[in-house]
C-alpha cells in the first residue's frame, strides 16, 4: 500500500515538473529538454521543500551550524527511504523479512529485537539498523505497520504477533523492542494491552512521547493520537507504572524537524540520550546511534 502511493506521488509530481518545464518552454522560448529535466528533478526539489519547511518552523535559536547539518543529513535520509527505497526496492538478501538472524560468523546470540517504525513507514528504513544488530549477534523482527492511518492502538495486535513469533523462534523468554517516532508509542500501547514480562528493553528513537505541533489540525486517528499533549498521550502516560518506564530509554534530536519541541519529549525518571546535529530520519541510519542502541542493549544503560 504504501509502495503504490509512494510511486503514485512521485509520478505525481514528476508531471506537475514536467508541465511546468512545457510552460517555460513554451512561453519562453526555452530548450524542449527543460521538460523531462523539471520532470525528474520535481520529486527531489519536492523532499528538499517540504524538508526544509520543517526545519524552519522547528528551529531553536543558536543552532547554524548543527541546524543546517541535520538539514542536509534528513535530506539525504529522506531522499534515499522514499525516492529509492521505499517505493521499489527488494529486500537485500542478508536481511530477510520479516524474521532475520545473526550470520554464522557474529557474536555470541544476544536478546531478540523487534523493530517498529513509524509513521507512513515501512520495515525497509530500518535496513542499516538491523545490519548492525544481526553484526552484534541480535536476532531481529522487522514490523510492518498497516493499515497507514488508524489508531496507534490498533497496532498492538501486529506487535504482539511479532513478539510471539520471535520468542518462539529464539526460545528467548524476553525481548527488546526498539522504536522510531510513532514506533515508540505503538511499543508503549502494547505494554499497555500486553504487559511488559516479555520486556527487557524498550528503545524509542524521535518519539513524540509528549506530541508534536508539526501539525496543528491532523486529519488521520494515529496523527490526533500524536498531537502536542493530546488526551490519548495523556492518557497512555497516566497508565504506566515506574517500573514500566525503568524498562525504557529515549534518544532525541535537537534538530528533529517532525517531533517538535524536541527537548520535551520526556517520560518521568526515563533516561534521554541526546543526538546533535540529526535530522528524524537520520535517527535510524545514523552509525553513531546504532552504536549507541547496541551498546544500550547489551550493558542495559
């Protein structure tokens, strides 16, 4: 699903470029091949606008330099998940789908990772994590989440398939959960429906844990769910035990341009590792936070 509108709006905007490079032709006098170019540029200038739209509205003061790097790491991040990832590409073949272990050649077997992205994702953006974690001797489940826009809720269901399965094929009596933006809450709404017995660690990457104001009027359940302290947030937050919230640690960006206010994306008594310099997507194909994630897994801090 997904895929198909990935490719429906790319070739969406590549007609609207290439209309837009016919007028110019036409009406200034300018080299036909002005036409397929605008045609195939559209969908990168696309990502480049809507990118750096978000960065404006959520830019702190004092950030230059940090802000315009995390500006040209989400444009790359971006560009590579939903121009030429996402909407075609298979599957490499030492990441399996959805169930992937550890290659022969890795480390001792460590505990089971299930991976939940978020919104209007799917289980390819986490290729370069799940690299990492079947290099550390890490089995791994990638989550696919659909449908697209429902409650954060619905998802508990699809999560806890997930957990089931990998549990029986590691035998591993606990995993670890690691999320990205809406990931995270749809890890916390299945401690909720599921309990956290089965838990040993919950990492959530960019997660709105307090909301976000990217958009003040959201039109789908999942993103009302994730609005600046919405009542479902709030109510999630007043569910959960301090022993709940001991299983968990939160990495935020400063320079996150879709969870926003950054540094207020806080549980009471979690502990928050703080990435400069990265966009929200960069998150999950940044080196240095698989590094980090790995090592939180296998110390517990």
């Amino acid at each position: 699903m997904l895929a198909q509108l990935l490719r429906r709006l790319i070739a969406g905007q590549m007609l609207v470029g290439a209309g837009l490079g016919w007028l110019i032709a036409r009406e200034g006098h300018a080299p036909l091949w002005l036409i397929p170019s605008l045609a195939l540029l559209a969908p990168w200038l696309t990502s480049l606008g809507v990118i750096l739209t978000g960065a404006i509205k959520s830019r702190q003061a004092g950030q230059n330099a940090l802000w315009l790097r995390s500006i040209a790491g989400e444009y790359r991040a971006s560009t590579r998940i939903f121009l030429l990832q996402l909407p075609w590409a298979k599957t490499p073949a030492h990441i399996e789908t959805p169930l992937s272990r550890p290659s022969a050649d890795a480390t001792a077997p460590r505990v089971p990772v299930v991976l939940v992205h978020g919104y209007i994702c799917k289980h390819r953006v986490w290729d370069a994590m799940a690299s990492q974690l079947l290099r550390a001797g890490h089995t791994v489940h990638r989550l696919d989440l659909e449908p697209l826009f429902t409650s954060i809720d619905d998802y508990a269901e699809a999560l806890e398939k997930a957990v089931e399965e990998i549990s029986r094929a590691t035998g591993a009596p606990q995993v670890a959960l690691i999320g990205h933006s809406m990931g995270g809450l749809v890890i916390r709404a299945w401690m909720r429906a599921c309990g956290t017995e089965r838990v040993q660690r919950v990492i959530t990457l960019g997660t709105p844990h307090q909301g976000t104001r990217i958009d003040p009027h959201p039109k789908t359940p999942n993103g009302r769910q994730m609005s600046w302290h919405s009542d479902w947030l709030q109510t999630l937050a007043a569910s959960e035990t301090a022993a709940t919230r001991q299983l968990m640690r939160i990495a935020v960006t400063p320079q996150d341009s879709v969870v926003y206010p950054q540094l207020e994306q806080r549980l009471p008594d979690v502990p928050v590792t703080v990435f400069e310099g990265l966009g929200h997507l960069e998150l999950i194909q940044s080196k240095k936070v698989a590094h980090w994630v790995v090592k939180v897994l296998e110390t517990g801090v």
